[in-house]
C-alpha cells in the first residue's frame, strides 16, 4: 500500500474500539496482514471498520452475515487468523 506508515497508523487507530475483543480481533488482523494487503483489500478494511461495533461483532461471532460478498470474505479470513 502507498504511504504505509501513515495508512498503517491511521487504520491502526481505527480498530480501537468499544470492545475489548474487537481491538484483539482486528489488531491481530492488520498486524498479520498490512504489510502484504492490497490497495482494494486496505479500501475493504476500511469499510469494515466503518461498522458500527455491535454489527462487526457479530459479523465476527457469525451471528449475521453481510450482503457483500467481500465483506464476508474478510470477515472469514479475519476469524481464521484469530481461531490459531
């Protein structure tokens, strides 16, 4: 990604949330994948932390699914990094 030590810290900051684990959860996803992200899969991320914290958790827990298609596909990797 272009300019990744201010998008890095900028994202970093966005995924401090309300939750405790929803910090863990996504720090631990941009921690292991920021440095090999895409431009479209920063953008994705981005709008993932667009949700509101209650959405995203359950997005996380699998109580809900999103209607986009990307978005569940990043919410799927997100819970595979963190299941290890």
């Amino acid at each position: 990604m272009s300019s990744p030590a201010v998008e890095y810290s900028e994202l970093k900051w966005r995924c401090r949330r309300g939750m405790l684990e929803l910090d863990i959860l996504l720090n631990n996803y941009l921690d292991g994948h920021y440095a090999t992200m895409s431009q479209e899969q920063g953008a994705l991320f981005s709008e993932v932390l667009d949700y509101p914290d209650q959405v995203l958790l359950d997005l996380l827990l699998g109580n809900m699914q999103s209607s986009d298609v990307r978005v569940n596909n990043m919410i799927t990797e997100i819970q595979k990094l963190n299941q290890s």
